[in-house]
C-alpha cells in the first residue's frame, strides 16, 4: 500500500494558533517497507503532520491517499476503522487509557479492527508486550509503569494489528541509549516483516545513521536530505 499527500497544507483556525500555518504546500510518496526520519525542533509541526497522516487532523489543503482511498473522503467512524486497520501511530505523550493494564492497551486496538478472532486478541498483546521487554508488566496500569515503560506499551499497541503504515512521534525521547536502540531495533524489524511503511519523526541524532532517506521540517517545508521519495 502507498502512502501519497497531494498538496498538503494546513493553518490553524481558532484558538491561540488561530491563523497560523503550520504546514507549506507538498507533495511526496512513500511505498511498501520504506523508512524515512523526519527532523525538526520543538514546534516545527511535526506532530501537526502526523496527526493529518492519522486521520485525527483534517488539513486546510490537499489530500492522504493510502492505496486508492482518500483518507478524508471517509466518515469519521469509518476512518477510524480504517486507522485502526491499517495505520499504527506511537504518539509522543503515549495516550494510553489510565483505566486499563497494559495488556488491556494492546488488546483494544485488536478488538476495535476485528482482524483476529477474540480468543487470540489477548495472546497476540502478550506476544508484543514480550517483544518490547514489559512482558512482566502487562497486568500493570500506566501510573504503575515508568514513562519509558508507557513508550514500550505504546510501541506494542500501535504494530498491534500489524499495520500498512507506522508513525512514531519522538520513540526514543524518554529513554536511554541502549532502550532507544532496543526499540528502534524492533519498530523498524517488525516493519520490514511486514512490508509497513515507517515514518519517525525525531530530533535525536543517533536516528539519522538508520535511515537512507530523511528530511527536515523547517518553516512548515519537508526539505529532504537525501533522494526524495518519488
């Protein structure tokens, strides 16, 4: 499945941002199992540009196509379907339910795309929860688990239903050289297993040397460090 923006922009209306472009017009394409690092600072619209990838933002300008579907020609309650099939989104301050463990946060997106039958949903989030190194923790809530540990739950959640397209917003930022490469080590594995699309958005700058293709936001323009994708 491809990932195509068509020229995307986008300016904030109302609120303290109201009238404030975040996002130049651009156009890009990204294809089955490629990997790109998006740099930019605090406030750069990193997170902005993620959330219109989601399906959580509707831009001012321009479209998300994945394959052959408009994202934003869906309804609401059918782009979240379709999110919940196809993309996986590791979001910077988490968002996991404080009212459910571990466990319970993978398991929901499973049940919510319905792709595997009910009796594997629990064993599937373990299997994850495993893979990311909280295992033991998985019967644990989120004001039990440390923000790194939050981030790992994160991670299992968002590759839960094994999806087309990954985006993951600062994955490294709350944790220590050898976590962080840990995690990148299984987001990226898992993404070339499955043929997935990964978009990280960083400022780390250990990130760059895993990726052929990178690019950074500056003045709401992807200016692109190596060959842009076509």
């Amino acid at each position: 499945m491809s990932l195509r923006v068509k020229d995307l922009s986008h300016t904030y209306a109302g609120g303290k941002a109201n009238g404030q472009t975040i996002l130049q017009p651009q156009s890009w394409t990204l294809t089955d199992g490629q990997q790109i690092l998006i740099r930019g600072i605090s406030g750069s619209g990193k997170t902005t540009l993620f959330n219109i990838l989601a399906g959580l933002l509707q831009p001012s300008t321009g479209s998300i196509c994945y394959g052959d579907q408009a994202l934003y020609a869906l309804p609401e309650a059918a782009r979240d379907r379709f999110r919940a099939r196809n993309v996986g989104y590791v979001f910077q301050n988490h968002h996991l339910i404080g009212s459910l463990t571990a466990l319970e946060n993978v398991v929901m997106p499973i049940a919510f795309a319905n792709n595997l039958p009910p009796t594997q949903w629990r064993r599937r989030a373990q299997e994850l929860l495993d893979q990311v190194g909280i295992g033991a923790l998985s019967h644990a809530g989120p004001k039990q688990l440390s923000t790194g540990q939050r981030l790992r739950v994160a991670v299992a959640r968002a590759l839960a239903n094994k999806p087309r397209v990954v985006l993951a917003d600062e994955p490294t930022a709350a944790l220590d050289e050898q976590s962080g490469s840990q995690v990148m080590d299984f987001l990226q594995q898992s993404c070339l297993q499955n043929h997935s699309i990964l978009i990280v958005a960083s400022h780390d700058p250990s990130l760059s040397q895993r990726f052929a293709t990178t690019a950074n936001l500056k003045s709401g323009h992807l200016q692109w460090a190596e060959a842009q994708p076509l």
